[in-house]
C-alpha cells in the first residue's frame, strides 16, 4: 500500500518532466501536475476532458508556502488554515500575478490546500525539495469530467488508465467526498462547496456562521455545475417510507434495480445489488462514491438511492447525491 522510496522518486521525476501523477489524498484521488507549468496543467484538462477554463486546487506540503501563491491573505483565511490544515479543506485567495492561468482559469483567485494524507504531504515535501519556490501541485479529482469521483487507486486505473504516467497507491480515502471550499478572497468567508469540514466546524472557529453559496450552474467551481459525480445508470432517490412498494413495483415491471440504503437491509426477494450504508453522515460520505460505482457496475437499470436526511450534518452528502441524480443516465 505505501510507496517505496523508488515510487517517490520516479513521481517527483514524472512531475518534474510535466507528466502527470495521480496521488492518494485523504478526500479523493487527484491527478496531479506541476501547477507552475501550464503545459503539465494543459495535460489535466486533457486526460479529464474537463473544459479549460474551470480552475484547479493547487496542493501545498505546508502553511509556509502560502505566501509564494497567494497575497492580500486576510486573517480569517489564516485562521481557518491553521485550524483545519492538513485537511480537507480549500481556501480561495487572490492569486500572485505569476500563478498561470491555466491553473485559475483566468481568475484572479487561487485555490490552495495541504492535504491530510501521508503519501501526498510526503511527495509535496519532495516535489518542493527538488523544485524551490514555486512548488505546488494541481490537482482535481482523478476521475473523468462529470463521473464519479475515485477513492481508491483501483478507481484512478478504471478512470483513466493510459492517461495517467504513474498512480501512487495510498489505500482507500479516508474521508471520501471532497473537500469543503471557502472563499476568503471577497472579504467574509463563503462556502462554495460543503464537505466533511461542516459549517458548524467553520463557525467554530470563525465565531459566526459562514455565508453558503453553492449556486446551481455557476461556472466558478465545477463541482457547482448541476450534474456531476455521476453513475452512467440512470439514478433515482426514493424516500425511505416508499422504498420497498417502489422496487417491488420495478421488479413486476422486469427492471432489475440496484439498492442503497442506510435504513434497509436487503430482504428474501430483493434485488442482489443490495448496499447498506453507515446511517451517520460521516460514515455514509466516506463509502457513498465506491457504492455508487459498484452499483454502476452491477449490470442493472436503474440504482436506487434511500433518501437520506434533511439535516444540516448531511449537507454534503445530499449535494453529491443531488447532483449524481442530475448526472446518471448519460454514457
Ligand atoms: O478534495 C478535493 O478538493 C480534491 C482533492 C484531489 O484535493 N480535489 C477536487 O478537485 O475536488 P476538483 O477540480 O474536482 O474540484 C475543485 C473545485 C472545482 O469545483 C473548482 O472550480 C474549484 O475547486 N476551484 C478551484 N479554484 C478555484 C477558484 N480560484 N475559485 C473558485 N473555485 C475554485
Ligand atoms: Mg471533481
């Protein structure tokens, strides 16, 4: 499961070269480049077919290196840095004017993380060791634009196979959706995409409550566009109190349907696809993107989602969820 020392050298030599190195991180699996070279960057957008001008997250091995790709850093930013780095969490700052466009889409801003797993702080440790200053990796999720996003290096190799040079194992994600955005370069703090680190966890730290904009279609962040993290079997979400009547009438109609539910276990006479979820948010976000591709493979019609709760602590799972649904169904 863990790189040698020959892996990270052959992937600090890959990056270095503008290849491409998909790397574990404690959210989802990226596809990292060079974030300083636009050609390495150009090759992301590529392998993805990701349109160019959605902006990447540029992964950092430390605090210290923030400087170097962001300026006019307010303070509330630095706070939240130091509160929930590494981790999942990414900060919107405005950009040095060096930082290419081919990494912010032309914005002004940059998105900045330092990721909570050992095997991506090693390699960033290691990219900066050997390249200076302006080290930094992008990387956006490692799967194709729109699909599901990868949580294991299996699900890298699935995606996007040749496309990738090399593909650094780190075992399963440990939290399995990705992470919570925060804009911090128009003054107070906006979420633009929920994750595990929750608005209650924010407003700790903050003092306040932050500001939430996951506004449908908007192209700044492409996560926000509405169909995303998407099975190519169509889905649908049934409330848990119609979900028996609705699969038992699919099945008099000869569907084959594939279930997940956090409430339900399967029954004699119920579809063999059958996953049970953790019933708490956290447990259930960290198998929701393997479940949905496992399902997607399970040679069925239609998967079949339980509703999950309308509560604040499921938010990011029910903005996955909502766009997956928006998402399924196209080849
Ligand atoms: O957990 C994660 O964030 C994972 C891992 C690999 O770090 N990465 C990830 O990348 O989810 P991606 O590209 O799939 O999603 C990054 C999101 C996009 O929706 C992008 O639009 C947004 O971050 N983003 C990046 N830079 C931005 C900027 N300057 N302004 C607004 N949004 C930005
Ligand atoms: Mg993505």
């Amino acid at each position: 499961m863990s790189p040698t020392e020959a892996d990270y050298q052959r992937a600090v030599e890959l990056l270095r070269a503008g290849e491409l190195v998909a790397m574990p991180t404690e959210t989802v699996y990226g596809l990292g480049a060079d974030a300083a070279n636009p050609a390495a960057v150009a090759k992301i957008f590529a392998a993805k077919g990701r349109p160019a001008d959605h902006p990447l997250i540029v992964h950092l091995s430390g605090h210290d290196a923030v400087d170097r790709w962001a300026e006019q850093v307010p303070a509330v930013a630095w706070e939240l840095m130091e509160a929930f780095w590494p981790g999942p969490l990414t900060v919107i700052l405005k950009k040095q004017a060096w930082v290419p466009d081919a990494v912010t889409g032309g914005q002004d801003t940059v998105g900045l993380r330092v990721p909570g797993h050992p095997v991506a702080l090693e390699l960033l440790r290691r990219f900066a060791a050997a390249t200076g200053e302006h080290a930094g990796i992008a990387a956006p999720s490692a799967n194709r634009f729109g699909r599901i996003s990868p949580t294991t290096a299996a699900h890298v190799a699935e995606e996007l196979g040749d496309a990738v040079s090399m593909i650094l194992d780190g075992g399963p994600c440990a939290v399995g959706i990705e992470s919570t955005i925060v804009d911090c370069s128009r003054g107070e703090p906006v979420v633009l995409r929920p994750g595990h680190i929750s608005p209650l966890h924010l407003e700790a730290i903050l003092g306040r409550r932050p500001a939430i904009e996951t506004a449908v279609g908007a192209p700044r962040v492409s996560g926000s566009l509405e169909a995303h993290y998407a099975p190519v079997t169509p889905l649908r979400m049934v409330a848990g109190e119609r979900l028996l009547d609705f699969i038992n009438a699919q099945r008099h109609r000869g569907g084959k349907c594939a279930v997940i539910s956090a409430n339900q276990p399967p029954q004699a006479g119920m579809p063999h696809a059958w996953r049970l979820m953790p019933a708490d948010p956290v447990g259930y976000a960290h198998d929701i993107y393997a479940a949905l591709r496992d399902m997607d493979h399970a040679g069925v019609d239609l998967i079949v989602v339980e509703a999950i709760p309308e509560d604040a602590a499921w938010a990011a799972v029910a903005d996955r969820l909502r766009r997956a649904v928006a998402g399924a169904g196209q080849a």
